[in-house]
C-alpha cells in the first residue's frame, strides 16, 4: 500500500509539473531608431514583465522560459508599456523589425496568419479614421457645420468601412477557433462583433478563459445582471457625508426607484438632468424615487454639481470615476445611464432618457 501511495504521489507530481511547465523562447528586436535604448517583453494577457534587454546599434534580443502561447508584446517603456508591436509568443524564434514604413513581425506560421489578420482589421481602421479627418477638415471650413450631403457620403462610408471591418473579423474568429487569435480580437472589437455572438463563441472557444479576455467575460456577466427581469446586484458606497450606502437601502423596498448614473464633468449628464429633475417632482409624491450614482473623481465638483442642478434625492460614489464599482457590477460604459427598478428589485427598464422616462412613470403612475 506504502508503494502505491508513491507510485500516486510521484505520478501526480509528474502531471502537475507538466501542466505548469515553461517553454523556450527567442525575441529578437531590430530598428532604424536611434531613441529606443531598452526594449520589454510583456505579457498581454496579464501586463506582467516577461523580458527586458538593452537595444545596441538598433538591435536587442530576449531569450528565456516562459508560460507559452501567449499573447504579448515588445514595448519601449516599461512604465507605460507603450506597445511597438503585439504577437503570439511562442517555441518558434521571433523577429520583431521596426522601420519607418511600419512593423514587420516573422516567426511561427501562426504569427504569420495573426500579421495577415490584423493587417485586414487595421486597413479598415485606417479607412476610418481617414474619413474622422476629412469631416473635421470639412467642419473648420465651414463654422463647425458639415453640409447635409457631405455628412451623408461621410457617415455612409463610415459604416461600411465599419461593416467590412466587422465581418474580417468574424471570419478570423471562425477560421481560428484552436488558437490565441480571436482571443486578441475579442478584446479589442467585442463590441463590434456584438456581445450576444461573442458569448455564443467563447462557449467552444478553447481560450475563453485567457486573461486577455477578462474585462470581455466580465462585461458579459454585467449585461446580464442588468438585464430586464434581473434582480437587483447589492453594493456599498459613500453618500455625500462620507455615510455608507448600499443599493438595498433603496431598491427591493416597495417603490419604484431610478438608479442614475452620471458625473459633474459629463455634459450630456447635466443636460439631462433637468428632465430626471422633473419626473422626481412630478412622481416622488407617488413614491418614486431617485438613486444618483456619481462617476466623479472629485468631492467637492460633485457637491457643487448637485447643488448648481438642484439635485435633492440621495447620492452615491466611490469617487473612482470610470473604476466606479457599480459602473462595473451594470457594465457601465457610457454616461449618462439609467436602470428603473420595480418595487420587488428586478429591473424594470434601462437607458430611459427624456420623455421615453417620462412617459413609462406615466404607464406606473397613471
């Protein structure tokens, strides 16, 4: 018996080492820059530093064990991990040169196929952002305004740079669903692809839990807590007296409350508000209530903003701006943004702005 409980042990030691094991690898950058001076490897997926090498006459090579495949990048400054380029590091020698034409990456046929994805990606970005020049150039000429027809032809081919972009890489996600690919794609075009296909695919994608994809996996569990028909995800936060709160000593207690998300510094926010103003005088007599998660950063602007817009119903923040952790649990993304919660704390309605605000208290409050 002593024999076989070893044979176990010795065995598992075995398994557990070949599933932690660290593989070869060879980065080897070259430029015709003559500022870059240290280059860093880092890993996309994580930020962790991987490698760092001094660069000598426009030339710097990295070598080590690591974790492979994964995502990473060459950098030039470690601080702010400034990305030269993104590529699949793996068994094969890569080399990474930089010139003034561009950044060409040689290594694995893998790295090759992810050079040719997102060369078919970024031709439409480019495309993009080309039209984004030529509407404000038009717009200095003409006080600010683009004429009706020109703005038609821009937005026009806006969307269908748009839509080309968006179907490369669909076609990318399913032509490489056993590597590292579409887990770069998806965190930087979730949105684009759509977030209802991308949660179909990360269920049969085999990286669908690679750290790259966090903040996509983690967006996608917050749409769903704010879906219609959800109860209500509790958080702690300060009222403006520096008090704790939670979202329960509002929402779930028999009332129809609206959680309004916005900030001092956010125009289109205190354009509304007067609008979010009215339904509370017109409906709090009825027992509607109001529930102002701030995305400030700072006190005092949020005090002075409450009290510039008259603001009277209660104030929540963590004082994180965008890090708000509310922002995150409702997969908030944009400003200004409402969830109208039924008397038992399931949501009711999102996004209810103006009069499709005004006239849903009215079906409640009739």
């Amino acid at each position: 018996m002593k024999m076989k409980k070893q044979i176990m042990c010795l065995s598992l030691a075995a398994c557990c080492g070949a599933a932690f094991a660290q593989t070869d690898y060879k980065v080897t950058f070259t430029t015709d820059r003559t500022d870059i001076t240290t280059i860093y490897l880092y890993s996309e997926e994580d930020g962790t530093v991987l490698d760092s090498a001094s660069c000598h006459n426009g030339k710097a090579v990295m070598d080590g064990q690591t974790r492979l495949p994964q995502i990473a990048v060459v950098a030039q400054d470690k601080k702010s991990k400034s990305p030269i380029s993104s590529f699949i590091l793996d068994s094969t020698p890569t080399t990474i040169n930089q010139t003034k034409t561009g950044i060409e990456v040689k290594g694995s046929p893998l790295n090759q196929k992810y050079a040719e994805v997102k060369k078919s990606v970024n031709v439409h970005n480019e495309k993009m952002r080309a039209l984004q020049e030529e509407a404000k150039a038009i717009a200095q000429k003409n006080n600010g305004k683009i004429p009706d027809e020109q703005l038609k032809r821009l937005q026009d081919e806006f969307d269908k740079a748009l839509h080309s972009q968006t179907e490369a890489i669909r076609t990318a996600l399913q032509e490489n669903k056993d590597n590292l690919i579409p887990a770069s794609m998806i965190a930087f075009y979730s949105e684009n692809i759509g977030m209802d296909k991308v949660e179909e695919y990360l269920k049969e994608y085999a990286y669908k839990d690679n750290g790259i994809l966090k903040n996509v996996n983690n967006y996608i569990q917050a749409l769903k807590r704010k879906a219609v028909g959800a109860m209500f995800t509790d958080f702690t936060m300060n009222d403006m007296q520096g008090t704790p709160r939670k979202l329960s000593d509002y929402v779930g207690k028999g009332n129809y409350v609206l959680v309004d998300f916005w900030a001092s510094w956010c125009g289109p926010c205190r354009a509304e508000m007067p609008n979010v103003k009215k339904a509370y005088e017109q409906f709090h007599p009825k027992g509607f209530e109001i529930v102002g998660i701030s995305f400030d950063a700072q006190k005092d602007a949020w005090q002075k903003a409450t009290t510039q817009l008259g603001i009277t119903w209660p104030q929540m923040s963590d004082l994180k701006a965008w890090n708000c952790e509310a922002g995150a649990i409702y997969g908030i993304r944009s400003i200004p943004a409402t969830i109208l919660f039924g008397p038992d704390g399931k949501i009711v309605a999102t996004d209810l702005r103006g009069e499709e605000l005004q006239k849903k208290l009215e079906e409640i409050y009739p």
